[in-house]
C-alpha cells in the first residue's frame, strides 16, 4: 500500500523534479519488500521493477557516484532476490544463479549516466549556441523595426508634414487660411492604426486620405481582416499613387478595385508618368510603393496605365526565429538507450540458452545473431540518427530472425528453460523497438509484425511446453512495453508543442518590444526637426512674409526631413554616410539639398577619397539634388547640380572614370533648366554579395 501511495504522489507531482525520485524509490521499494521476512508477491516481476528503478538511477546519480551505483544496485537485487526466490515471479533469474538480471541493473544504470551527460554535454553547447543565435536574432529584428518604424514616418510625414512644405514652396504667396488647415491636418509622427483593420475600413481611409474623391470599387468581403502592417502598406501605397496621379496625371478620374485572391490584390488604374526608375522616384513612391509593399513580401506590377499591388492580408514584416525543439529527440534517446542498454546485456539469455543444450549449429547462430544484433542496437542508441531504410533492413533483420532460429533449436521443446526463453524472446522484441525507434513509423510496424509472426510460429509450430514462453514475450513486447514508449513520446510531443507556443509568444513579446521601442527612438531623432519645421509654418501662417531666408530655411528643413525618414544614423552603409556628410556641409554653407530617393545598402565599406572629393565638389553646384540606391548588383549614389560645362572635375561626358573599387560618370541631368547646363555625378560600386537596401 506504501507503494501505492508512493507511486500516486509521484504522479501527481509530475511537474515537479523530485517527482523522478519518488517514482524511483518505490520501484525499489518493491525489490527491497522481496527481502523482508514472509514477503509472498508470486505476481511481482522484481527484476522489472529494478529495471525501472534502475533507468531513474542512471539519470539522477551524480557523475561521481555513477560507478558506484552499478556495482551497488546489482548487489542489492541479488541479495533481495535470494531472500526469498520463490516469492516472485523467477523470470530471468531461473539461470547462471539470477545475476543475469542484476547485471541488466548495472548495465542500464551505467548506459543512463552516460547519455544523460552526453545530453547535458550537447544541451550545454546547444544553450550557447542559441544565446548566440537569439541575440543575433534580436540584432536583426532591432534593425528590421528601426526600418520599419522609418519607413512608416517617412510615409505619415510624406503625406501630412512634407507635402505641406512643398505646397508653400510651390507657391509665390501663402494662403494663410488654407495652410492652418494644412497645419491642423498634420499627423503626428506615429502612424495611425485602425483598431480592427478589415478591408472595408481599408476603403475608407484610402478615400479620406487621398483626396479627390477617387473612385474605390470593393469586389470582396469588407470584414475581410488585415494585420496592422498590409493595411498601413496598402493604404499608404494607394493613397501616394493617387496624389501623385492628381500631380502629374490627367484629368482623368483615379479608378481603384480592391478584391482578393488568396493574398491581398489591389489593382489602380493610374496614368502617373512614374516608370520605376530610382533615379527619379521620391520618397513617396520609392518608400510608400516599394519599399512598403515589398518589405512585407508584396509585389508591385505595372501593365500599361495599371498598377497592381499584391501583399498578404496578414503580412508582417518582422520575425524571430527560436529553432526547432529538442524535446522529442531527446525523450526518444533515453527510451532508446533504456531498451538498448536491457537488450544488449540480454544477449546473456542466449548464451545461457546455448550452454544449456548440447551445442548444436542452431545455438550457436542464435548467439551470434544475438550478439550483432546486441551491439548494432548500442550504436544505433549512441549515434542517435535517423536512419534510411537501406541501412535498417539488414540491422532489423537480426532480432527479427530470432523467433525462428529458435523454431529450428526448439522444435522437440525446451524443457526447463522456459523462463530464460521468455527473456530471451523478450530481448528479441527490445532489439526491434530499438532499431525501428530511429527510422520511420511505418517500417516500425512492419518490423514489428515480422517480429511477431516469428512468436506466433514458434508458439503454434514448437512443442507446447514453449507456447507460454513466446506469448509472454508478445505480451511484453507488443502491448506493455510500446504502451510505455508512447505515452513518454507523446507526453514528450505535447511538451515540445507548449514550448513552441511559449517560443512563439516570447518572440511576440520580443517584436512588440522592439517595434515600440525603435519607434520610439524614431520619434526622438525627427522630433526637433518636425517642431521647426511645423514652427516655421506656423509662423507663415500668421502672417510672416514667405521672403528669400523663408524659402531657404523651408528648404534647407526640407531636405534635412527626407534624409533624416530614410537614413537611419545607426543602421546606414557608407552611402548613407555620405548622404549625410554632403547634406551638412551644404547647409553649414547656407545652402540647401533637394533630397530624393535614398535605399542605399548596408555596405560599410567607405568611398575612396578621391571620389569623395568629387562628390563635394559637384554637391555645390546650384539647386543640387541627391539620391541613392540598390538594385541587388550594384550601389549608385548620384548628384545632380547645375553648372557651366567647363567646371566640371573632367571633360567630356562619355568616359566614366574608375577610382579603386568605384566608377564615376557624368551624364546630361534629365531635367535641363534656361539659366545653365545640368548635369548628374554618378557614381556607382558592385555590392557586397547579398547586398539589400534594407537591414
């Protein structure tokens, strides 16, 4: 009763780490009880509960009591056994004076301390991988929100803040009253979000924020959700596309459908003149359009008048990867080894059942098969691969041949050795669960089955006195011991699930972490730029002139706003650097920069200096204007200023010139002016290889 009671505790403390040792100790409890005076279980397998107990051993001992316990834990069941060998079920202990089961003690205790600490050896070095690996990880995702909270300001800023600057710059004389309703609609730095996102509300926005009433036909269901991330996307795309069609489009009026397919489709039929080219796209098309929809893994198409954005409806653009969970494999490890370990000292049962009978042809080859078939399960449990079905046929064969080289030594019957046959066709079924353990689930039936022919044969086919023998050992090895190997893998499988979905809500907890906190350094860095240029607007508004320094301060603002939405300080490549360095000493001169697009990749390598003293040259030329990117093969920054012919740092405009690992060329601007030539610097350098023009 003791026991019993022992055992429930166990159970019901299962989460906990004494639970083992209780589970331990009443197994051993059980094998102790066989010694007290008058102790009668004739139903009680007391090297079955020592095996038990001796798989909690091996795996709660210290390292430096490990070879104690194997030379102690035999000794006792040998003496608990001898006190009163009729009182429990012989079993193994009918030969060779009953230590063939306590050497199985030994065996599996020893076999369990050295695979707990090969696997606390490989956990360790696994911990300190993924430490690596998650930092790495937060590394990324840290960079990949920094982008992606840039990004998303640039694009609320683009449309509110920006816009409204270049509307007062467009203009001779501000209207006062229609720039303090621009002021009132400036958004602030952090973007908007709809609370449930769907694709009606997506509608929506699109029409209140694009303006000009543009024509938006919805061909799916309007609750159809969106994460936080396509909506703003989509939004943002479509609503620059518009403006820039009511730019520099026709009049004609801007026909947008939204329907799905599986992913998120919106197709705008638009006849803005943009055909792509980064050289000539702002920070509205380049960042809204492309970067936007293509960072969530979208695609963005043109056919004639038609662009098509294609985005998941639940795309989101940053993840963390925490890798795979060893629960499973290690769980089936320590199943595998327990089994081996039992198996491979078991091949003691048929060297006894070889010694017991004259040596015949047949006793000798089940030895011998027992013996590879020992030895091919202890490597199997060691090496612990998985294994292709080439390599499992011939190893599988061995223990599967057993039951019926047995048919061949038993066919007149075993008499007297009835017990050791049990263990030995035990051992057999031990031997298969071992080898299939590490191979597919389906070649383990089929051996299984094999397996189990053989004992069905050998009950029906050998003499009688061997039919309770062979059924025992199906019993064993068919029904209890797969019992107890599937509920620890599935107990296994159902942990591994839970730390996935822990993982997962980690990681969660991560991003969401990380998305808040580079926001919020996003919002630090621009926050005094917006507050002077929202100062300045303020003042134009009431009533101060829009004069010379006006324009030049609004402009100098200007340029320093777009670079400051895509140049991240600490997340640029060389480029962006450089971007940076041209743009200050231009407004330390009192000038002012037309900032356009700027993707350049990650490259740290720094521009020679001689090629960087051409771009500083050429940056103060008249009305200049700067742009970079990366088209996966190459970075290209270029610089467009206006200038006579013959100030340019060379002659003739179609040999580019190289400079280590750079190349500049001078071209015709595409856009010329009456009041002087323009020109554009370009200089161009191969990327590093899986250059991107985003962290």
């Amino acid at each position: 009763m003791l026991v019993v009671l022992i055992v429930a505790a166990g159970a019901a403390l299962s989460r906990h780490d004494r639970a083992l040792s209780s589970l331990v100790f009443a197994a051993w409890m059980l094998v102790a009880a066989n010694a007290l005076p008058g102790a009668q279980a004739p139903w009680l397998l007391i090297n079955s509960a020592a095996l038990f107990g001796a798989f909690g051993i091996g795996l709660l001992v210290r390292r430096s009591l490990l070879i104690p316990a194997v030379l102690a834990f035999p000794v006792i069941l040998h003496i608990a056994w001898r006190a009163h060998p009729d009182g429990v079920l012989a079993s193994g202990f009918a030969v060779l004076d009953g230590w063939i089961p306590c050497i199985q003690v030994g065996v599996v205790i020893l076999a369990m301390g050295l695979i707990r600490d090969s696997l606390l050896r490989e956990a360790l070095v696994m911990d300190a991988a993924f430490r690596v690996h998650l930092d790495a990880e937060a590394a990324s995702a840290t960079a990949q929100a920094r982008s992606h909270a840039r990004r998303r300001t640039a694009i609320a800023i683009h449309e509110s803040l920006l816009n409204t600057i270049r509307s007062v710059l467009a203009v001779n004389e501000v209207d006062r009253l229609r720039l303090r309703q621009a002021l009132l609609r400036v958004a602030p730095i952090a973007v908007r979000t709809a609370t449930i996102p769907n694709l009606g509300l997506l509608r929506e926005r699109v029409i209140e924020d694009a303006g000009g009433n543009p024509e938006v036909h919805l061909t799916a269901p309007a609750t159809l959700a969106l994460s936080d991330d396509a909506f703003e996307s989509v939004r943002a795309a479509l609503v620059e596309l518009i403006r820039n069609h009511q730019r520099h489009g026709d009049e004609g009026q801007v026909v947008v459908r939204l329907s799905t397919s599986g992913d998120l489709v919106v197709a705008a039929v638009d006849a803005t003149p943009w055909d792509g080219d980064p050289l000539r796209s702002g920070i509205g098309l380049r960042t809204a359009v492309g970067a936007g929809i293509s960072e969530l893994g979208g695609t963005v198409r043109r056919s004639g008048g038609v662009i098509t954005l294609e985005v998941r409806a639940m795309a989101m653009p940053l993840s963390i990867e925490f890798g795979p969970t060893t629960v499973f494999s290690r769980s089936r490890a320590f199943m595998s080894m327990f089994l081996a370990s039992m198996a491979s000292s078991g091949v003691l049962y048929f060297i006894a059942l070889a010694l017991g009978a004259r040596v015949t042809a047949a006793g000798l080859t089940l030895t011998v098969v027992a013996l590879l078939a020992g030895l091919a399960t202890m490597v199997l449990s060691w090496q612990r691969r998985q294994r292709i079905l080439a390599h499992v046929i011939p190893i599988v064969a061995l223990p599967i041949a057993i039951p019926w080289i047995a048919l061949w030594m038993y066919s007149d019957g075993c008499p007297g050795q009835e017990q050791v046959l049990t263990s030995a066709l035990n051992v057999s079924g031990f031997m298969v669960l071992v080898i299939t353990l590490w191979s597919r689930w389906w070649i383990l039936l089929a051996a299984m089955g094999l397996w189990l022919g053989g004992v069905i044969t050998f009950a029906l086919e050998g003499a009688a006195s061997c039919e309770s023998s062979a059924l025992l050992a199906a019993f064993n090895s068919l029904i209890f011991l797969p019992a107890v190997i599937a509920a620890v893998l599935l107990a296994a499988r159902f942990y591994a699930r839970a730390e996935q979905v822990r993982n997962e809500q980690r990681a969660n907890e991560i991003l969401h972490r990380t998305a808040m906190n580079a926001q919020e350094q996003v919002n630090a860095e621009l926050e005094a730029l917006i507050r002077q240029a929202t100062d300045q607007l303020d003042r134009l508004a009431s009533g101060v002139p829009l004069d010379r320094a006006a324009i030049d301060h609004m402009r100098q603002l200007e340029g320093r706003i777009r670079l400051a939405v895509q140049v991240d300080p600490e997340h640029c490549g060389a480029f962006g650097k450089v971007a940076q360095l041209l743009l200050d000493e231009v407004v330390a001169a009192g000038g002012f920069v037309n900032v356009r697009s700027l993707e350049p990749s990650l490259d740290p390598r720094p521009i020679p200096p001689p090629a960087l003293g051409t771009l500083r040259a050429f940056i103060h030329g008249r009305d200049p204007a700067i742009a970079a990117f990366c088209d996966g093969l190459a970075d290209y920054f270029t610089v467009t200023s206006t200038m006579p012919e013959a100030n340019l740092p060379w002659p003739g405009l179609e040999h580019p010139v190289e400079c280590e690992d750079v190349e500049i060329g001078i071209e015709w601007a595409a856009e010329q002016c009456e009041d002087g030539d323009r020109f554009t610097l370009v200089v161009v350098r191969p990327a590093l290889s899986g250059g991107s023009s985003t962290p």
